[in-house]
C-alpha cells in the first residue's frame, strides 16, 4: 500500500476504535467523539479559541441531527483539521 492509502485506513482504522465503544458500532455518539478528540487531535484542541469547542463542532458535524456522527460526517472534520494543518505548516 502507498502512504496516502495507509493514511486512510489509519483514518477509517482510528474512527472505528472510538465508534464500537458504544450502542452503534459504526457512529460515534458526544461521548465517543470527544473521547476521540481529546487523544487522537490534543493539538488542534489546544489551538481552538472557543472553549465548547467539541461540543459546538459536534453539533456543526451531526448534519442529520440524530445526536451521533456517521463516517461520512467525521470526515468533515478530518478535512477541516488537514486544512488547518496545511495553512499552519505553510505559517511557520
């Protein structure tokens, strides 16, 4: 496999240990998702002005409002945080 596809099951891989914790084995509930960011993202949590920031992001990720996030909705924010990434390594 090349890095980038060993990236994304890395991804795939990390979103799974958080999501089979609780009642839906493949979304992850407030709980899970903040469990997930505080060990998997410690960084880009230190860099967030807004202290309710997990809780405000989850709110903003959950787009169907069913109080869990799905893959698909958790990529949102993979995304938002390889964004901010890339504009703080091309800062520094």
């Amino acid at each position: 496999m090349t890095q980038l596809e060993i990236a994304f099951e890395t991804v795939i891989n990390v979103f799974h240990q958080y999501s089979v914790l609780k009642p839906h084995p493949d979304k992850l509930n407030k709980g899970e998702t903040k469990q997930l960011m505080e060990k998997e993202l410690p960084e880009f949590l230190k860099k967030q002005v807004n202290p309710k920031g997990i809780e405000e992001l989850f709110k903003d990720l959950d787009t169907n409002k069913d109080q869990e996030i799905t893959f698909k909705e958790f990529m949102g924010l993979a995304t938002q945080v390889l964004i901010a990434t890339h504009t703080n390594l091309h800062n520094e």
